[in-house]
C-alpha cells in the first residue's frame, strides 16, 4: 500500500464545501468518485483541512493510500478530463506512509476579498463593502492576532475542536488591484491574509467580520484586543459570506519537493 499526496484547486460556487454532506455534493465526494474509477478501486480522500459551503481553494492538498501502480503524469492528466471543469488537479505525489495531508501540515494561508465599489467581475469571488473603512486601524487589530492564542471568541457554536488554541504567523489587508476587475474611479479591492498552523471552524470569516466592525468603527481596538483575550463567539463580528474566501496555500516542513508518483518530475508541496 503507497500512500500519495494530490494537490488541486476548486471553485467551491456549486460545492456545500470540501467534507461529505449527506444533502448536498460536495468537492471531496467528486475527487473520490473520479479517483475510484480511474484506479478501479474503491479510493477515499483526506483533505488538509474543511472549506465551508461556497468557500474556494486556490491550493488544496489530500491523501489517499492504494495498491494501484500507475504513471502521475498521466492519472493527473486522466482525472482533469474526468473531474468537472471547477476542479483541477496540480500535481500526485508519492510520500511516506506516515505523512498526513492534515495533520503534517506545518501551515495553511488564507485569503479574504473585499470590494468597495459595485462591480460584476468581482460578485463571485469578493465580499461588496458599502462602508468606509480605516484600514491602518484594521492591520493594527490584526497584529494583535498574531502569536499562539486561545481563539474560542472565532470559533463556530458547537464544532468539535479539541482544542481552541492557535499560532497565527501572518495577518494583514493589503490593497490588490485586477486588471479586470479594476473600477474606472481608482478603487480597487482589499484582501485580508492570514496564515496559522490551524484554523477553528469558521474562524476565518468571523476575525474579518470582526475586524471589519473595527473599520467602520463600530468597536475600538481595545475592545477587539478585550474579544480575542476573553470574549466568546456572541461577543465578536458576524460571520462573512464564504464566497470570498480561498484556502489560498498549505505548506509542510521537510516536503518541499516529493517524487511525483512514478514518474521522474517533481512537484512542490
């Protein structure tokens, strides 16, 4: 038995998110059918980490262990024309048994766009922000994210995390302007990055609805700084539409470059 690492990419629009649901497909539900038939055995998948209902994945990386000798090469090339066209696959790779595509993971980044001017390019993949925002005051709040901290106050009611306890490496918004979606006014598009090496259910979209009530002013920054020391879920932000959320990368110490399956190429992880 060869365990294998597959890294792809999905637009999670038409998706109830990355884990089975009994009510709706879902992204791991179509990789595991398309790798069952190409492999003629029964294949199941584990993800690097679970997107929510509408949330996207620029990079997403699974294991899945089989007895089945076959060229990467080709199997990547076989399940892109099997798969449905909002889900592709980068890259296979072969690793030790013992590696985990969730639990080796070292960190895991994502993104979170937001938009200030109506625009038809971005309604998919943006959140529309009619509000103003002081944006020096939402990186202010963010750096106070960053550190290993207890982020109970960011996790969904009722998950079943063992513990709520997190490092965050990286938070900030910076500007991030499309060539296509770009507004004639000069208005451009905001993305909140954030990386950690695990995120709570829901945690993402709760600290941007959080610090969004920064921007606007609604709670100060000691306050956010009193939410994330001792607050609970009901004391922080709303919750953000997860249409404009990527799971954007997932990164393993020691792995950077594995043997892809059984072929000589290498892909990175």
């Amino acid at each position: 038995m060869q365990r294998y690492f597959i890294t792809f990419s999905y637009d999670g629009t038409a998706y109830h998110g990355w884990q089975y649901q009994p009510n709706g497909i879902t992204v791991q539900e179509v990789l595991e059918k398309a790798l069952s038939t190409l492999l003629r055995e029964t294949t199941s998948v584990t993800g690097a980490g679970r997107t929510d209902a509408g949330v996207h994945a620029r990079k997403m990386v699974a294991h899945f262990d089989t007895e089945a000798t076959f060229d990467a090469a080709q199997l990547k090339y076989k399940l892109n024309r099997l798969l449905p066209r909002d889900v592709s696959v980068s890259g296979i790779a072969a690793v030790p048994e013992d590696l985990h595509s969730r639990f080796s993971a070292a960190s895991r980044t994502y993104h979170y766009y937001i938009h200030q001017t109506k625009n038809p390019f971005l309604r998919q993949y943006s959140c529309p922000m009619s509000y103003e925002l002081d944006f020096d005051r939402m990186n202010n709040a963010a750096r106070y994210l960053l550190g290993e901290k207890d982020f109970k106050c960011f996790c969904k009611a009722g998950a079943d995390a063992k513990t709520t306890i997190c490092t965050v490496t990286e938070a900030r918004w910076y500007k991030t302007v499309n060539e296509v979606s770009a507004s004639e006014d000069g208005e451009g598009e905001w993305c909140f990055v954030i990386t950690a090496n695990r995120f709570l259910r829901n945690m993402v979209r709760a600290v941007v609805g959080t610090l969004i009530d920064v921007g606007r002013g609604k709670i100060s920054l000691e306050d956010f700084k009193a939410i994330v020391d001792n607050g609970t879920r009901c004391d922080a932000g709303e919750s953000m539409p997860g249409n404009a959320l990527f799971l954007w990368d997932v990164k393993y110490d020691g792995q950077t470059e594995l043997k892809s399956g059984r072929a000589d190429e290498e892909i990175s992880l």
